[in-house]
C-alpha cells in the first residue's frame, strides 16, 4: 500500500480512471492496529485497485474536506468521483472490509 506523501498524489489518485481506495489511519489508533494484519492479504487480493494510506494527523485537511471523522475509514474513488465509503464508530473485521471491497467490483 502506498503511503500519501503529497497533494499531487492525492489529487491524481482521486481523479484515476482506475479505482483508488484511500485508507485513513493512524499509528495511534487501536482499531487501525486491529486491521493492519490482515490488510496486506486484501491489498494483494484486490491489486486491481490503488490502495493510498493517508495518515489522519499528516492529512487533517483532506480529512476535513472528506467529512472523515473516524478511523480507520475507506474512500473509494474512480474519475474524481466517489464510488463508496467504509465508515462506522465500530471496530471492522477482515470480513467486512472485505465484502466492501468486494462490492466495488
């Protein structure tokens, strides 16, 4: 998974013709230790998509502008549009990320 180091990377990422999944995380957060096992599994399995790691603290203002209130959370994007998100208060399992990626299909 790449890590988001710039703005250009998130601006040419959000408008791909491919389908970019942007993880929101942080190294502080339980939950996003929770998922970080099993993620490398899923990006494997989902390689067709660009997955972009976004540290929640480095990017507050994307996260403002995304309305990302909790982590970890999944944005899913293709041609400058959202297709879907991921978001809940609750802890998520491989299974349901899964089945989120899985409907992006």
């Amino acid at each position: 998974m790449k890590q988001l180091t710039s703005m250009e990377m998130f601006e040419a990422a959000w408008n791909s013709d491919q389908v970019s999944v942007f993880v929101f995380s942080a190294d502080w957060c339980p939950d996003c230790m929770f998922i970080k096992p099993f993620m490398p599994k899923l990006v494997e399995k989902y390689k067709h998509y660009e997955f972009i790691y976004v540290d929640r603290d480095a990017w507050l203002p994307i996260c403002q502008r995304l309305n990302i209130l909790g982590i970890p959370s999944f944005v899913a994007v293709k041609n400058g549009q959202e297709l879907n998100r991921f978001v809940s208060k609750l802890r998520k399992s491989e299974a349901e990320i899964d089945a989120f990626l899985g409907g992006l299909q």
